[in-house]
C-alpha cells in the first residue's frame, strides 16, 4: 500500500497562501479529448461577428519572430498573427491544409508542397513559396540565434548553415539550405537529410511560418520584435509592456477568421487579479485560475455558469541543472527525489484534480503516449525513495527549486520541498523569480543550481514532439543540456520510420530509456480550468491549452 505524506510543515491552508500566477510553458493526438467538464449553457450562444474582448497575457521572454518564439506568452499572440502551411483542429488538434493546398512525398524524405493563391500579409503583400523559403532559411541560419531554429534540422544542408563554434566565430558555410527549393510562386519542393514520418504534422508549427519580404529585406529591424507581419485572421496593432492588442487583418484570405474584432492581452504578473477581474466581469478570458480558488471548487462557486475545463497536451517537470554537478552525474539521486513527490495528494489537495499524476514524459492526449513509461520513479513511495537517496549518498548542501514569481507555482513546490525535508532530511528551499521571463532567462543562460520548474505544451500533436525538442542533444529546448547517445540514435531510427505506428513504437522505445538516465522528473499532466465574463459565448480551448479565437464571440 503507498504511503501518503502530509503535506508536513505547512498546512494546506499556508500552503494555498503562497498562490501566485500562470501553468506558463515552453512552447507547444488530442482527438478524444474536450472539455471534461463545463460551468453552464451560458457559453453557448448564436455567434455575431463585432466587437472586441480582453484575455490574461503574461510577457513573452523573447521577440514576437515567428522562429524565435518558444514560449507561451509570445506563442499565444503569434497564434493569432500567423499563418501556416498546416491548421491544427482546434477541436481535435487534428492536422488540416492551411496556406498548403497539398503536401505530396513518395518517400517521406522528398516533398513537394503547393500553396494556395491568394494568401496575403498583414502589409498587404502576397504569400509566395519564397516566402517560405527564404523565411525558413534566414531561421536556420545559426548567426541569427533563433531559438526556434532547430526545427529545421531535417532539412538537407541545415548542418552548412551552422556556426562552426558556440561563440559564431567560424560562420557557416552557406546561407541557404540545399533541401529547399522554389519551383515557381504557389510551389516549393523540400529535401530532408533522412526520412521524417512525421514532417507534415510538423510543419502546423509557429516557426514554420512564411516571413513577409519587409522582414526579410531588413531582419534586423527591431520593429518586428514587437510588431510582426503575419498572414494570420489577426494582427498587432499596439505591445506596451501591460498590453499587447491585436486586431483583425483586413487582409486575411484563411478560412478561420475569428468573429471579434479586437482582442487585447492584459498582462498580469500575478493570477489573483487576473481572477478577481474575471469573477467582476473586468476580464473576458481568463485561462489560468489560482490553486487557491481550485480548493473545495470555490471557482465554480464564484464563476458558476461561467467555466469549464479543458484536457490540453500540457506536461510538468522539474529539471536539475546541468551545472549542478550532484545532480547531473547522480542518476540514484534524481530517482530518489522523483519517487519521494506524493504527486497523488498533491494533485488532489492543491489542484483538486486539474492535474493527473504523470507516469510518462509524453501527455497522454497525443499519439503514442504509453502508461507508465516513467516506472518506479513517478510512484511516491517513501522507503525506496530513502534507501535509494542513502545509496545515492545524498545532497550536500541547499537543495534549491527555482520557480517564477508570477506564475502559480510556489504551494505545490513548497510541498515537495517540505516533502524532501522530512523524508529524506535534505536541506530544501524555494529560489522565486520576479516573473516568468527572468526564470527563462536564468535558464538560457545556464544560472541556476539544484532544480527548476519546466513546462511543455505541445506545438504539434506528436509523441516526438515531447521527447525531441528537450531531450536530443543540443536540442534549444535541451535546459540542462541533457545529452544521450543511444536516445538520439533511437530518435533518429523513429524519424526515418515508414509509418506512424513503426514510428510510435520507436520512440516509446527510446522514451524508456530515461527510466535509467532521466533529464528531469516528471510532475504531472494538466487539464486547464479556464473562465470567461457574461460579455462573451463560445468560450473553448484548443487541446494545446491555448484559446481558440476562431470561436469567441461577444454576445
């Protein structure tokens, strides 16, 4: 029988005080899944076209460029600024033709791709294939430090378009990859190194978004930090740091125009006010509600007809960094404090079961997810966890866990915290940023020592999308620079697959392989409560946690 530990030295009320604000991720097969629970039918209304609405935003770490983009406070504006070869369903997450009108390959390895007429820009200029193209190469090109850029590793002569050192002196030996090639204005062909399985799901993507000729006849103009151009149902037309407003393109030729016409992002650096304009009807979409309203359902109380719940493609880990010489070289130790989270109380008593224990690195919503993958170490069990951290030889010194400020996390850190104290006897203790960004940035930079929270929410729906990303060497999203030569080879053997099932399995395979040598510790899996005012209907959340925009409207 498991052993469930109190949430010790904090009750659950101390606990719940230490609330702040955001499930705020890196980045992003959802067929089944949808909104697990709703508040009321007053989501549900006829929907008009008109008028403008407000939703909770947070700062993006890094400038509004499709390619340089990683993370959710960025990627939620974006998603509404661009358009891509691929739409991902909003309901199902399932991959539909956008800008693309085909996508044809024989091999998986050469594509030829056409793209439909008559797409614009925001500016008013035509989407062509080069476009395309020279977009996607000036985001590969490693002097441009896209931290998007190494999706277009697949690509045939993407390793000539590399530095030849981390500082850039030794520049790359081509501007242009060879597997890119621009047949005429609507057709451009791609040639991958390998075979890829999977590239058309991919290419739904942020960093795959076509860039307009103004961008790329002048790249370094910081204008487009904050004001991108994109082919998208929407576009920027004001970014202070408390707002960012964006609002319909005129020249929008897709078929998924939302039906409001202005949409602004209200910036909060802290969930209770954001949720207190909810519940007042100051705020019209809120997709983060505090852990503390979460406790015996206050939330449904305060909102009631006015909420929902939305299982999304979203994960929760704690990773140690690579700097952090105990940790990373102490495979023993990293199990041990894995198997010593009650991720079951936890869950159950801070999120009131938003959150599902994780027994894998993948979300369950995708294709390919297998339970269970995590094994021993995502089980709370407290004696193994102590008769493995006494063989491990234990932390010396303080054992810190960094999370941002402005995000919801200090209650369930403090308790794992709390938890490793009394179990294990280590020394353990918060280390709060002021925001989200300068966590990210602390990370980026390699700063931090012990462990720091990680999220990921999908950005296409695919079991390779949770592993590749953070865990191949040398991979952007790599924080501790995690580095495994078999798990990259049996990434590589799942790529080359000749279907979607070859594949899968290929990358369960390797995904078992961080039982042994694991990058991080996973937490939990997220369904993402969400509110919305009595201003508006047709309130959803796509499976990627993200709204969709295509379906508010004001009532």
């Amino acid at each position: 029988m498991r052993h469930m530990r109190p949430l010790i030295a904090l009750s659950l009320a101390g606990l719940m005080t230490l609330s702040a604000c955001g499930e705020d991720v890196a980045a992003k097969d959802d067929s089944a899944a949808g909104s697990s629970a709703a508040g009321g039918s007053n989501n549900s209304a006829p929907a008009k076209d008109g008028g403008s609405i407000t939703v909770r935003g947070c700062t993006p770490q890094n400038p509004l460029i499709p390619s340089n983009t990683n993370e959710t406070c960025g990627g939620n504006v974006l998603d509404a600024v661009t358009a891509r070869l691929i739409h991902y369903n909003p309901d199902t997450a399932k991959p539909e033709m956008d800008i693309a009108q085909s996508i044809e390959t024989k091999d998986n390895q050469n594509f030829t791709v056409k793209i439909k007429p008559g797409y614009k820009f925001s500016d008013g200029t035509k989407v062509k294939a080069q476009n395309f193209v020279a977009g996607w190469n000036w985001a590969a090109y490693g002097p441009n430090a896209q931290q998007s850029g190494y999706f277009f590793e697949p690509i045939e002569g993407y390793a000539d378009e590399q530095c030849g050192d981390e500082a850039c002196k030794t520049k790359p030996k081509v501007k242009t990859m060879s597997g890119l090639k621009v047949v005429d204005d609507h057709t451009f062909t791609i040639k991958t190194t390998e075979k890829v399985s999977n590239l058309k799901v991919r290419l739904g993507y942020t960093a795959f978004a076509p860039l307009p000729d103004a961008f790329l006849k002048d790249p370094t103009n910081k204008k487009w930090e904050k004001m991108p151009i994109g082919a998208g149902p929407y576009k920027v037309t004001d970014n202070t740091a408390t707002a960012i407003t964006v609002a319909k393109n005129e020249n929008y030729a897709g078929a998924y125009q939302g039906h409001v016409d202005k949409v602004t992002f209200k910036i909060y650096n802290d969930a209770s006010p954001a949720y207190n304009d909810t519940v007042a009807n100051n705020l019209d979409i809120n997709d983060l509600v505090p852990t503390d309203q979460l406790t015996n359902d206050q939330w449904k109380s305060d909102l009631s007809g006015r909420w929902a719940i939305r299982q999304s493609g979203i994960n929760q880990t704690l990773t140690y960094s690579g700097k952090d010489k105990q940790l990373a070289s102490n495979k023993d130790l990293v199990k041990a404090l894995g198997m010593d989270i009650d991720r079951e109380t936890i869950t159950k008593q801070i999120f009131a079961g938003s959150r599902t224990p994780a027994d894998s690195w993948v979300s369950p919503v995708v294709d390919g997810y297998k339970k269970d993958q995590c094994g021993q170490m995502c089980k709370y069990d407290k004696d193994k966890a102590v008769e493995l951290y006494k063989k491990s030889g234990g932390y010396k010194g303080t054992l810190t866990i960094a999370v941002n400020g402005d995000g919801d996390h200090k209650a369930w850190s403090q308790a794992i915290c709390n938890g490793w104290k009394n179990d294990l006897g280590l020394k353990c203790q918060l280390k709060v940023t002021p925001d989200f960004k300068t966590l990210r940035d602390m990370i980026t930079k390699r700063q931090l020592q012990g462990f720091f929270r990680t999220g990921w929410q999908m950005d296409y729906p695919s079991i390779e999308n949770f592993l590749t990303p953070m865990y191949a060497t040398g991979a952007s999203s790599n924080d501790n620079d995690y580095s495994n030569k078999a798990f990259d080879a049996k990434l590589a053997d799942a790529a080359a697959a000749t279907n979607t099932g070859e594949a899968n399995k290929l990358y369960q395979e390797a995904e078992k392989m961080l039982v042994e040598d694991p990058p991080n510790i996973p937490l939990w899996t997220t369904s993402t409560p969400f509110a919305w005012s009595n201003k508006v209907a047709n309130v959803k959340l796509t499976p990627f946690g993200t709204i969709d925009f295509q379906s508010v409207s004001v009532k």
